[in-house]
C-alpha cells in the first residue's frame, strides 16, 4: 500500500466499484465454458507443470503417429499395394 501511496480505504473502493463487477461480469460466466480451472492461477506451479507435461505428451504422441503413417504408406507405394493408415 505505502509503496503504491494508496490507503486500505482506497483500495477497498477501487475493488468494490471495478474489479469485483467486472470479475463477475466477464470472468466468472466463462468458467462455465472452461474446460480446465486452475486454483491460485499462476502461483499453481505444480498444476502447471502437470498441464504442460500431459499437452507435450499428447503433441508427442501425435508426432508419432505421424511419422509411422508417413512411412507405413511409404512402404506401400515401394510394395505396390495401396497406402496404409495408422491411427
């Protein structure tokens, strides 16, 4: 508060007459939509961490597949016999 030369009255206006209608307004009606709601937001460090490492393991997988589909229908076409899909 003393570095931001603000006093408790101040800030508790400032909340009461902008953030919290605004949160209510706009940030709470999509966490209706939210596939995933982290707690504490970005100080969840360890929740963080768990998203991304299951997102790179997904786009890992994926890259995967690709790259066996890609050369399953490479080998296909050398052995004459129509392209094979990997799913």
């Amino acid at each position: 508060m003393k570095t931001r030369g603000r006093d408790l009255a101040g800030i508790l206006e400032q909340y009461t007459r902008f953030v919290k209608p605004a949160t209510e307004s706009f940030v709470l009606p999509t966490k209706d939509y939210a596939d995933l709601i982290v707690p504490r937001g970005v100080e969840n460090t360890v929740a963080i961490d768990l998203i991304a490492t299951h997102i790179n393991e997904i786009l890992i997988e994926r890259s995967l597949r690709r790259e066996l589909s890609a050369e399953a229908a490479l080998l296909g076409e050398r052995a004459g016999e129509p392209p094979v899909t990997v799913s």
